[in-house]
C-alpha cells in the first residue's frame, strides 16, 4: 500500500514536470517566432526533447499501473 502512494506521489510529480516542461517550450517557441531569438530556439529545441524522456517515463508508469489493475 505505500510503495502504491509513492508511486501516485512520483506519478503527479511527472505529471507536473511535463507540465512545466511543456510550458518551458511554449514560452522559447514564442520568443524564437515573435522576436527571432534563436538561443530561444536552443532551448525549445532542449525543452522537446526533456517532453520527449518525460513522456516516455509517464507512458511506462500508466502502463504499469493499467497492469497492476
């Protein structure tokens, strides 16, 4: 029972960095569109593929969870 409310806890905490992350390159992407900032676009570029790892890990949590059903 407590190894399942950590892994809720590490579940809405990834869900809460992919949040942020998503924000992160929202808010690159703008600058590198609006003002042609293109350090922004180094980052947008790293804030994707930060989405991309994120993704993969929060995937394979719900899997395990959908499993553990």
């Amino acid at each position: 029972m407590y190894s399942l409310y950590i892994k809720e806890i590490v579940m809405s905490t990834l869900h809460e960095q992919i949040t942020q992350a998503y924000e992160s390159y929202l808010e690159e992407a703008a600058k590198f569109d609006d003002k042609g900032n293109k350090a922004a676009a180094t980052r947008a570029r790293k804030a994707l593929g930060n989405l991309a790892k994120l993704g993969k890990s929060r995937r394979a949590e719900i899997q395990e969870k959908k499993n553990a059903m």
